[in-house]
C-alpha cells in the first residue's frame, strides 16, 4: 500500500512540474514577444501621431452621435484585413438571432 501511494504522489509531482515548465517557457515567450514589438508600437504611435485628421474626425463623430464632449485616449488602427472566423461566426450568430422572423415583418 506504500508503494502505492509513492506512485501517485510521484506521478502528480510529475505532472505538476511539467506544468510548472510549460508555464515558464509560455511567460518567457511572452516577454520575448514584447520585447520585440516594442518598436513596433512605438513606429505606429509615430504614425498615428502624423494623422491627427483620424482623431479629429472620430472625435466629431463622437460629439455629433453622444451630443456632448468626448476625448479620445486609445486608437487602434487595422493594418491587415485579418477576421478571425469563430468570433466572425458568434457576431453572425448573435446578429442573426436579434432579427424579426418572417418575410414582411
């Protein structure tokens, strides 16, 4: 019966160390990813601050839809034509059940 339980705790003790590995390895993963796309955001912060027509016009297109004063803090602008198919698919799901059923309603 000793055995036994030798076995299990070595095996979860086993189990939790990979799991203690694979985290490791995904966060440094993740601070080598934002060390390099640091210049990255800087370039486009660069850019976004040369189009200072983007910001006013969405800052009059707050003010005209909200009728009072809005200041925008974050714009983030799409470079690639990337759709992700499953949140694309809950979007179409949820538009899709909000609709009138029928032809004429």
């Amino acid at each position: 019966m000793n055995l036994a339980w030798e076995i299990v705790f070595m095996s979860i003790g086993g189990v939790f160390l990979a799991m203690v590995i694979l985290t490791t390895v995904l966060y440094l993963f993740r601070t080598l990813s934002q060390i390099f796309t640091k210049e990255k955001k800087r370039i486009e912060s660069s850019e976004l601050e040369q189009n200072e027509e983007i910001i006013l016009l969405l800052t009059a297109a707050a003010y005209s839809a909200l009728k009072k004063r809005v200041k925008i803090h974050k714009v983030h602008v799409h470079r690639e034509p990337f759709i992700e198919r499953w949140s694309y698919a809950g979007r179409m799901d949820i538009h899709l059940s909000h609709q009138k059923s029928g032809v004429n309603q």
